[in-house]
C-alpha cells in the first residue's frame, strides 16, 4: 500500500469510528486505485478519494409504528446521499436488525463505483432501518413501510435519489412505499423501482440480479473458451438474488446443489431442479418459511444447521465448480476461501455485496481462479432499474426479451470494462482492480469536470 493509500486509511477510519465494512469497503478500492494514482497524480492532487468517501448527504430519521397488539414500536431510518457526479442518487434500502450508519456507508460507497459500471446515468445512494420484517404480519410490514415514507418522501423524488429493494425489501414493501409516496405527493412517478408490473415496474427486474451474476460468470467462463453446461455450483441465500441465480444456472445447463438462510443450508446432490426451485420460491415468497423445510419435501437433501459460533461455513467445503455467494456480506472468509478452492471451485461471482473477506478476495486472486467481485458481477440489478426508470420516464413498457437482451449486453459490457481496465493497469484477468478503476475513473473524471463538488 502506498504512503498517500496508508495515510488517506488512517484518516477515514478516525474520522468514522465503528463503522468496519466502510473500512474494508474502501481499503479495497484504494488498494487497487494505488495504481491509477501512481499514473494520474491529478486524481490524488483533487483529494477525489477524499471526497468520494464523504456522502454527500446523510438523512437519518425516527420511524414510529404500531404493531398488532397495540404496542408502540420505534425504528431508526437512513439514506445514504453519496454521490450525484453521473446522476440521481440510485441504490436499494435494506431492512434488517443489522442495519446501522456504518454497513449503508459500505453499500453506498460500492453503489456509486458500480452505478457507473453499468454505462448508465446514475449516482450512488443506499438506505433502510433497523427493522425486522421477519415475523411480522402484512399489515405491521405496511405501517412500518407508511410511517418510512412519511419522512423519507421528503428528500428522494424521480430526479432526485431513486431507492430501490435489497435485503429485506421485496415486491411487497416497495408496493407500501410506493403507495404512501403517491398519497403524499400525488403524483404517480419512478421515484422506486422494483415496482409491480401494472404500476411501473419492468420485466425481468426481480430476476436482474441473480441472473446478472450468472451472466457474468458465462462472460468470464468464454475468455478461457469454458461455459457453464454440467457445472455444480454453490448458492447461497435463497432470497430474490439467490432464487434468480438459481433459475439461471437451470438456464444454462448448469447443476445448482445448494441453498441457505441465515439459520442454516441444504444440499441437494441431485440437484435443485425446476420443480423443486418453484417450491422454494413458494416457500420463501408466499409462506415467508425457512429452508430447513426443504427436506421434508424433497428427503434425498441434508439439512445443516449454522453454527453461530464456528470458524468456517461447511456450506463452502462442498466439492463443486462454481460458487454464488448471493446471500450477504463477509460470508465466505479465509477458512472458507480455502475449502472452496480446496474442494475445486474456479468461478466465484458474487450476487451480493462483499460476500468475500479481504483474505478470501486475496486467496481467489493468489489462485488465479475466475472471481467477479459484487460491484461488477451483481451490477444487472441496478442496470434493470435503470432501465425501468427509463420505461416510467418515457411511460412505456418493454417486452420481456427487449430487456432481458439489455440486461445481457450490458453484463457483457461491465465484464469488457473490467477485464479491459485491469490489463491496462498491468493485472490482467483481475477483475477485483479492473472494476474498482474502472468504476472510480469515470465518477472521478465527472466531478473534475463539475469543479470542487
Ligand atoms: P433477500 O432479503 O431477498 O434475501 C436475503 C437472503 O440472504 C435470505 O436468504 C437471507 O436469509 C440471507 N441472509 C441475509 N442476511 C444474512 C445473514 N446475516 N447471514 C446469513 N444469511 C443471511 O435479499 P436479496 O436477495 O435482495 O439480497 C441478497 C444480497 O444481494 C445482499 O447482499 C444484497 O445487498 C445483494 N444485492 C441485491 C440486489 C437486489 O436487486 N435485490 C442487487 C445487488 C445486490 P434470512 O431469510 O434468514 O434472513
């Protein structure tokens, strides 16, 4: 690491105190940008690091609700403003008790970098609450939702910052959002996206990410002339990105053996085939169960149960070729690493964000094995939303293959940036370096040109 790189570490993690996945979230990219400061000193010279892990704007709000039985119940809600250089503020919001100031900080900053992957006009922003929409009904996740928008309306808009879902907020809160939004403005607009088909929404943007992540695996596969027909392959998570990457990988002839939550994972060495993916998205999406009820239904499975306390994931130490972490951040550590390359895995491409450890990141590179990091590879998502935000502004709807088409070319177009960008900078096939510059360079270059903003 460079002096300037050392220096510029120490100071933001003074400056923002208890935030780790911020830290690791920026180290990273700062790692590899070492090399573009070296050539480009003018980068260093307008402190834009500096500024970039500065948001723009942080909003951090009260959100009382109501529950079933009466009780008051008072959450904390944020969003993240973190950089407009390329366009409105664009990223998901996160519902989840682990929510806090510092983890939206480390999803807004990868945002803006992969934002500006996608050849798309959009900035960086991520927001959510501490809520836990687990084991509540409908009705308490739509009062939670009502009472969110109240003041989060305030400060976001079509123009302005566009929210989207992640962990925790799928068809049916962005629908309570959407809705409270439209009563409080009135006005019918793409101020979220992620939104029903009849009200907004575009084809293919529940399926963008999983299948985004499996696309960019099929794009680094072909540069060693491999695909993925007959592969066995690792998913984790078996929410909206793992249930997409899984329909994907059926797609492409691949063999999905595993799913997870966060109570534990199964594995099916058969296999998890059409029917039995249709199960689980019935038992996730519409029953709202746990995995572990998969073997009941289908008894060839195993079901094993996380151990809170251990130092590896036995989910990793399946013998496979491909892994999909799609479930959440530093889930695969060193240990973990170690089993997958152990147990033959060559291709990681990561459906969620920073699912990697920095000592799993530095034994996938070390091994030379094709691993695309979340900001390039689980970039379709935003790239749908995208799309829809175009759809709403030209009030339009494209056909199913239209986008899909769309979503394609432009996987393929992150996966060319990246592997173009870090063999410019001397590491070839190290997606890790060619998505942070890439990302960086063009947001970078943008706010030069926009003066001391
Ligand atoms: P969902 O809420 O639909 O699913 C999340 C899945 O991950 C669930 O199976 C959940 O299990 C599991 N999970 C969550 N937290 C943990 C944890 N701490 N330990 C173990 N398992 C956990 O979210 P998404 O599928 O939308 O998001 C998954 C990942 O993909 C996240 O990292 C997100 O940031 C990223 N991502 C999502 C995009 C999108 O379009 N939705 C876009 C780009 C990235 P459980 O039910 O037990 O909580």
């Amino acid at each position: 690491m460079s002096d300037y790189v050392s220096g510029l570490m120490a100071d933001l993690k003074a400056r923002n105190p208890g935030e780790p996945e911020f830290h690791q979230a920026v180290q990273e990219v700062a790692e590899s940008l070492t090399l573009v400061f070296e050539r480009h000193p003018k980068y260093r010279e307008a402190k834009i690091l500096e500024r970039m892990t500065e948001p723009e704007r942080v909003i951090m709000f009260r959100v009382p609700w109501v529950d079933d039985a009466g009780e008051i119940r008072i959450n904390r809600g944020y969003r993240v403003e973190m950089n407009s250089a390329i366009g409105p503020y664009k990223g998901g919001l996160r519902f989840h008790p682990t929510v806090n100031l510092g983890l939206l900080k480390f999803l807004a900053f990868e945002q803006v970098l992969k934002n500006a992957l996608t050849t798309l006009p959009m900035g960086g922003g991520k927001g959510g609450s501490d809520f836990d929409p687990k084991g509540k009904s409908d009705a308490e996740v739509m009062r939670f939702c009502q009472s969110f928008m109240t003041e989060l309306q305030r400060h976001i808009g079509p123009n302005t910052d566009v929210p989207a879902g992640d962990i925790g907020v799928g068809g049916r809160e962005i629908g309570y959002l959407f809705g409270q939004y439209k009563r409080i403005r009135n006005e019918f607009t793409g101020v979220l996206t992620g939104k029903g088909i009849e009200w907004g929404g575009s084809l293919i943007r529940p399926e963008a990410t999983g299948y985004g992540a499996v696309y960019f695996a099929h794009e680094m596969l072909g540069t060693r002339d491999d695909n993925l027909e007959g592969k066995v392959c690792l998913v984790s998570g078996s929410g909206n990105v793992a249930q997409f990457a899984v329909e994907k990988l059926l797609d492409m002839g691949a063999k999905p053996v595993t799913m997870s939550d966060s109570n534990g994972f199964i594995h099916d060495p058969d296999g998890i085939d059409r029917e039995k993916l249709e199960w689980v998205m019935e038992l996730k999406n519409v029953r709202r169960g746990r995995i572990r009820e998969y073997v009941e239904a289908f008894p060839h499975a195993t079901y094993t149960e996380a151990d809170p306390k251990g130092d590896h994931n036995p989910m990793w130490a399946i013998p496979a070729d491909c892994a999909f972490p799609c479930a959440t951040q530093n889930e695969i550590n060193g240990k973990d690493a170690a089993n997958l390359l152990n147990g033959g895995v060559y291709v990681v491409s990561e459906g969620a964000n920073m699912p990697s450890t920095p000592d799993a990141v530095d034994q996938f590179l070390s091994a030379g094995i094709l691993y695309g990091p979340g900001k390039a590879a689980n970039a379709g998502g935003v790239a749908v939303s995208g799309l829809e935000m175009s759809q709403d502004a030209l009030r339009i709807t494209w056909a199913r293959h239209e986008v899909d088409g769309r979503l394609k070319d432009i996987m393929k177009a992150i996966h060319k940036q990246c592997r173009e960008t870090a063999e410019e900078y001397g590491t070839p096939g190290n997606y890790v370096n060619g998505a942070n510059i890439a990302g960086f360079v063009k947001v970078a270059d943008a706010m030069l040109d926009q003066g001391l903003v």
